[in-house]
C-alpha cells in the first residue's frame, strides 16, 4: 500500500509541473487516503505484535 501512495504523489507532481490542477489534486487526494490508511495499519500492527503460535 506504501508503493500505491508513493506512485501517486509522483503523479501528482508530474501532473501539477505540467499544469493538470484537476489530475494533480486528484492524485494526492489519494495519496493522503492511502497514506493514512497505511498509518492506521502500521499502529495497530505495532499495538498487536506478533504472536508465537
């Protein structure tokens, strides 16, 4: 989920040097979405631990 939030913020980038506003602001929406989703789920891995069975 890490690489889907790094390849959006590149493009949103490539697309804002390029003036897409509406593309741009649109990838890093996403970017912020799966970036934070990725925070949830590193805490509540890091809360849980892994177990031994």
């Amino acid at each position: 989920m890490l690489r889907w939030t790094v390849t959006f913020i590149i493009l949103a980038i490539i697309a804002a040097v390029f003036g897409f506003g509406g593309i741009a602001e649109g990838a890093a929406d996403i970017a912020k979405i799966l970036f934070y989703i990725f925070l949830v789920l590193l805490v509540v891995s890091l809360i849980t631990g892994r177990r031994k069975l």
